[in-house]
C-alpha cells in the first residue's frame, strides 16, 4: 500500500522551484512511489490549448500565459491526491502564492544557476531562456523567485547534488520525517 500525504494540510503535493530543478523528473517518480496522480502543470496547459509554451508567450505574451497558468492552477489544487510540478514562474502571481499556501504541501526543488545552465545546456523550448545570455537570465530570475520560493515553501530540498532516481528517494524520505507522509 502506498503512504497517503495527511490530511492536516490539504491533500496535494506541490514542487516548485527554478527550470532545470527537476520538478518534472523526480515528481514522476516521487509521485508513482506515493500512489499520487502526476501533473505536470506546463504540459497539461499545452494540451488543454494544444499550442506549445513558446507559442502561448508568443501570441498571448508572458501575461496571457500566467494568468492561463494560474487558471489551471486553481484547477488542479481543488483536487486531491495529486502531485503537481508547477512551472518556474508560478510564484510570481501572489494569488498563485496564496493558493499554494491553503491548497497544497509545498516543497521548494532548489539548483544553482551553474547547474541550471549545464542541465539545460540544449533546451532550446523555454521562451524566457530565448536570448543569448542565458546565465544573466537564469540569475535575475532566481533573484526575484527564490524569495518568493521560499515564501511559499514547507520545505526545501536541493537537487544539486542527485540524479532524478535518489532524489525522489531522499525527497520520500524526508517527507515522511517531516510528518507529511503515513
């Protein structure tokens, strides 16, 4: 039988965190260790519109983008027993934040920027990282998300240093020492 998140916090679990943090890979396999349904949040937007994220900022801008981004995100939390990957920015709207807060266990994936930039070495599909200094880019972000990150968060857990497969496991872990988990 898989852990169930408890219900003293509603029964979603949330990763938010930097592009490159590994929201998508170890929420997978943190979400299949848990019996908990995965969502990822960009590409559940992709197939509701059926246009790309670099098409949406496209035609509708990086504020047509975020308010679709916090539409689907009011969405998902009325849901139980999901985990979501949030895309980088879902910070940035405090009613995002607020949301967050009442709807979800919120963990914070953290990387550095030096490790940002090697693990998306080739993205070549991320609109905000579409310029040619991409460390600049990545650095300005996390100055404004990481406080808001850390606003948000339950807790934090750093990817650096792990591969997809142990960091879903030390993730479990520490969820369950933090009580979240049964």
């Amino acid at each position: 039988m898989h852990p169930a998140i408890l219900l003293h916090k509603p029964a979603n679990l949330v990763l938010i965190g930097p592009m490159g943090a590994g929201k998508t890979s170890i929420g997978k396999r943190l979400a299949e260790a848990l019996g908990l349904r995965f969502v990822d949040a960009d590409r559940e937007l992709e197939q509701r519109t059926g246009a790309s994220i670099a098409q949406i900022f496209d035609c509708e801008g990086e504020a047509g983008f975020r308010r679709r981004e916090s539409q689907l995100l009011a969405e998902l939390l009325a849901n139980q027993r999901l985990l979501i990957a949030t895309g980088g920015g879902v910070v940035l709207a405090a009613e995002n934040r607020a949301a967050l807060a009442r709807g979800a266990f919120v963990v914070h994936l953290h990387v550095s920027v030096a490790e940002q930039l090697q693990r998306l070495a080739r993205c070549r599909s991320r609109p905000l990282l579409q310029r040619p200094d991409r460390e600049q880019a990545l650095t300005q972000m996390a100055a404004i998300r990481n406080p808001l990150y850390a606003q948000v968060a339950d807790l934090h857990f750093d990817t650096e240093s792990h591969g997809p497969d142990e960091a879903a496991h030390l993730l479990q872990q520490l969820l369950q020492q933090h009580g979240v988990l049964t």
